[in-house]
C-alpha cells in the first residue's frame, strides 16, 4: 500500500491533501466529514481588514470568502473550539496589507490554538501611483511583522500576477516565511449587460486551472536538506482528481489545497480524491509520496527546456489544424 504521509510546514500530515479556505472550513461539521474522508490539515477562510460597510452582497451562489475585522471574535472562538475537536492542524488565513494590524491579529489568532499562520498576500492594484515594487516591499514588510509577532509557522498565499515568483519567493524566504501556496483564485467580478451592474457571482475553479501552478511549483521546488526542504509548496487552485493532485506532487507540491471540487462535490470528496492519488502511485510502482515529489521539476526533469521559453516556441509548433471533415 503506498504511503501518503507527508511533511508541510513542519507538522506531519496522514495525506498532503488539505482542505483550503472557504466558509465550508469553518462548518465544524464538514471539517468532521473531510476529516473521517483523510484530509491532511484545514485552512481557515481568510480575516480581511476591509469594513464590512464596504463588503460585497453574498447570496446562495456567492458564499462569503472571509470574515472581517470587526468579526473575529466569533472567528476567534470557532478555532478555539475546532482546534480541540480536530487533531489536524487548523491554520488560520489573514488577508494583509497593514504590517502593524495584522502582527496583532497574528498574535490573536496563535492565542486561539491556530497551527500555523497563512498570509494571504492578495491586493489589486488600481491607481498608477502604486507601482509593483511599493506593493512588493509592502507586502514583504506585512510578512516580516507577522513572522517576528508569532511563533507559529507562516505560509504565504500568493497571486500568479507578480513580475518574478521566484524572486518575490526568494524574498519572502528572507524575512522568514516557511512556506508558499501557488495560487490565489482572484474571484474578478464581470458584467451583466441586462441589469448594467457588476455580477459578483462566484465560479468554481475546474482542473483547466492547474498548469500555471505546476509550472511555479516545478520553478520553486528544491531538494530537502536533513529531511526539511527549503521552503514548503502547496497547491491551491484547479486540484479537482486524484490525477491532480498527482501532477502538483510530481512537480514539487509536499501538499494539495482543495476548495472548489468540495464545495461542488462535499467534504467526503477528499476520500476520492485520495484514492485517486494512492492508485496512480501504486500504479508507478511508487512506494510513498516523497519518492515521487519533484520528479518533474525544473532541478530534476530530463530537459529543463519544457519548463522554459523555448517550450512556447516548440508547444506553437505542435498545434496542427483539424482536418477538414473534422470541422463542423
């Protein structure tokens, strides 16, 4: 029987799938399900530092993706009591821009039991006056305070949108970070040309989602030194099979998050997708995870080229048009 045991933020994990941030994490109930399914972990949704005054309207197809400030002490007491009831490590999400405020909320949220800390480094840049490097250097000052406020193990959630990964990673790294999650979902608002209003209805992410993220993960991996790597990787977007889930390990991921597929499917989905993962290694001849963790990365695949430019050139030649009884 293959082992799916893994490490990720130093905590040992009876699988690397992980229950990411969405209001079903915070439903004790459901954590139970995902629990009794195998899951490895659970990430809390995220505390955002927006007044709720301003907060988008949420109906049935628009679940809240956070709880606010003025909120979290309900959001407090929730890890409290799941933290008791759940033996695998609950990691609490913030949503930071203010260095100052959010080392204090850190602070709170490690007082309530949570394992560890996510930093969810999500802004949108609107005014030509906030250039990357501002946000950058912000962001990096956000990180800095919350890991010298709390003793906890700090994971950054980032967005696919910054100039250099590796670099802004690399950065992060500096200022203590222990981990990254590749990548966030931005839930981008469209338009509804009838009503002429903004539709802030959410979709669900599919496996079309994945690539982008195994290409960070296959850039950032990094063999382990003594049995700890360099930085941890989790996947977070578009993980939706056991195949999946698969991909992201080959590529370097020590875990999988999961919102969508158990919002779409329910919380026991973790089993299926467990099973997935334990059958395709199995079938590799592989006896654990960690045999088969970066085995495509951009340190480990025959051709590193696959994962660089010239790849664009050669994926541009491969296309063939369909011939012409194919066409429709």
């Amino acid at each position: 029987m293959t082992d799916l045991r893994t490490r990720w933020l130093g905590f040992d994990l009876q699988c690397p799938i992980v229950m990411a941030g969405s209001p079903m994490s915070l439903d004790a109930d459901a954590v139970a399900r995902a629990v009794d399914a195998g899951v490895g972990a659970v990430v809390l949704p995220s505390l955002f530092e927006i007044p709720q005054s301003t907060a988008p309207r949420h109906d049935t197809e628009s679940p809240p993706s956070g709880t606010f400030l003025d909120e979290r002490g309900p959001f407090l007491r929730q890890l409290e009591r799941l933290r008791k009831r759940f033996s695998v490590p609950i990691v609490a999400s913030l949503n930071a821009t203010s260095p100052f405020i959010w080392a204090g909320i850190a602070k709170d949220l490690e007082g309530a039991g949570a394992s560890a800390i996510e930093l969810n480094l999500y802004e949108v840049a609107s005014s030509v006056e906030r250039d990357a490097a501002s946000i950058e250097h912000r962001q990096l000052d956000v990180a800095r305070a919350v890991v010298d406020a709390v003793k906890l193990p700090v994971n950054a959630k980032l967005s696919m949108f910054y100039t250099s990964v590796p670099a802004f990673t690399a950065a992060l790294m500096s200022v203590g970070i222990a981990g990254v999650s590749l990548f966030n979902r931005f839930y981008q608002p469209d338009i509804n040309l009838e009503t002429m209003d903004v539709d802030r209805r959410l979709h669900l992410s599919t496996s079309l989602e994945l690539p982008p993220r195994l290409h960070a993960l296959a850039a950032l991996w990094r063999p382990s030194v003594d049995g700890t790597p360099p930085l941890w990787l989790a996947c977070t977007g578009g993980v939706h099979t056991g195949e999946d889930a698969a991909k992201s390990i080959v590529c370097g991921a020590h875990v999988v998050m999961m919102a969508s597929a158990l919002l779409r499917e329910g919380p026991e989905h973790v089993g299926v997708v467990r099973r997935g993962l334990a059958h395709w290694l199995d079938a590799k001849g592989y006896t654990s995870v960690d045999e088969a963790r970066g085995l495509l990365s951009l340190h480990k695949v025959k051709d590193p080229d696959v994962w660089t430019r010239l790849n664009y050139v050669r994926q541009l030649g491969s296309w063939e048009p369909r011939a012409a009884d194919d066409v429709g």
